[in-house]
C-alpha cells in the first residue's frame, strides 16, 4: 500500500511536540535551524536525536565538527522558532548568543540547552538522524512553546482546577497549577 504524502503530513501534524533550535559550527561559519523531531534516545550514556533534512547546514556542521546544541523554546520564543527558518533567514543576526569554547553557538535564552558530541549519523530516507550524546544539560522553570497542526502553540490556558488555583497568579503559576493536578511527576523506572 503506497502512503499519501499529504496524508502522512496531516498525520504527523496531530502529534504535538515541543520547538527546539538545533545549533552548530564548522570552518567559523554559525548554523542554525528550528527543529520539532527532538527526542531523548537513551539515558546510559546520555543520547538524544534530531531528524534533519538531508544536507541541512546544521547536519552537516554538527557532522564535520563534531558538536551540536539543542535548545528547547519557551512559549514566548515565537521570534526565535522564525529566526530559524528559511534559506535567508537572519538567524543569529536576531538572536543574542554566544560560542562556546568548542566553538558551538550558545544561544543567551531558553527552557532547557543541551550540548552534545555527535555520536552518529544514520541516513534515514530524505532525512539524515543525528544523534547526540549529552555532554552538558539544564532548564528553567517555565512553560514551552508548541508546534501543533503545522502551527506555533502555547499550551491552553484551561480554568484552574484543584487547590492550587488560588495561587495561579500568572501563565507560568497555572502552568505549573496544572501540571502538578493533571499530570503527577513521572519518574522514569529505575534499572
Ligand atoms: C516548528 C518547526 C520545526 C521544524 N522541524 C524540522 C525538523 O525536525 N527537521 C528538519 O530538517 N527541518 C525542520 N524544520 C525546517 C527547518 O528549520 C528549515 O528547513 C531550515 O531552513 C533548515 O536549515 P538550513 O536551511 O540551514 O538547512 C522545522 C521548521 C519549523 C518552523
């Protein structure tokens, strides 16, 4: 049975994810690019991957150089997720950065950064899977920015429920209001 491409599009589209900006250097050129194909791979050692179209700059610069970051968005980072599309895109021009010792451009603001060596490439149809393992990782409290139905989304803002409602003065005090009554921590399991 062949897949409809358009179909496959829509189907993918109903997934939410998160918007992350992927950032690499190679031969003193920057590269950048919004990515939403992020996901954790293992845990030990630390691996997370990026599906690229093939012959993305940042691909290619996190291939040859050997280093990549991934930054998670807020939801207040629209400006960001925009920076990072298209061939002639100012990119880093609009975004506050910096280069880390290893030459990778560390963007000044995200809800989470993660720097990685380049553990492999697999060549997967028309896209290229880059995998990272984590050589530094840390967040901030507050809430990300969404990519739904081929759209940039914040998470709702639903009527606060439960007994810390009262206290949901802002986006980020009902974010947190609604995670901790609708969705528990969930620990992964312990080996
Ligand atoms: C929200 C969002 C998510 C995206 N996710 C991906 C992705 O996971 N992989 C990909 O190859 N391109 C993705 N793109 C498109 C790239 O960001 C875009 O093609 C970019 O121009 C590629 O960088 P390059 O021109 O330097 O190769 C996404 C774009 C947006 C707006």
């Amino acid at each position: 049975m062949t897949v409809d491409p358009q179909v496959l599009r829509s189907v993918m589209a109903s997934y939410p994810t998160g918007v992350t900006i992927v950032t690499s250097q190679h031969d003193g050129q920057l590269c950048g690019m919004a990515a939403n194909s992020f996901t954790s791979v293992s845990l030990d050692p630390p691996i997370v991957l990026v599906c690229c179209q093939r012959h993305a700059r940042t691909a290619e610069a996190a291939k040859r150089s050997g280093r990549f970051a991934i930054h998670i968005l807020r939801h207040d980072q629209v400006d960001h997720a925009r920076a990072f599309v298209g061939r002639d895109a100012q990119r880093f021009d609009a975004v506050p950065h910096d280069v880390d010792a290893n030459g990778v451009p560390i963007l000044r603001d995200w809800l989470a950064l993660i720097v990685c060596d380049t553990y492999s490439v697999m060549v997967a149809g028309d896209h290229e899977v880059l995998f990272g393992e984590i050589t530094h990782c840390e967040r901030v409290d507050a809430a990300p920015l969404l990519f739904h139905e081929s759209a940039l989304k914040m998470l709702p803002k639903l009527p606060a429920l439960g007994p810390t409602a009262a206290a949901a003065a802002d986006d980020d005090d009902l974010y947190d209001s609604l995670v901790r009554v609708l969705a528990p921590p969930i620990r992964p399991p312990r080996s």
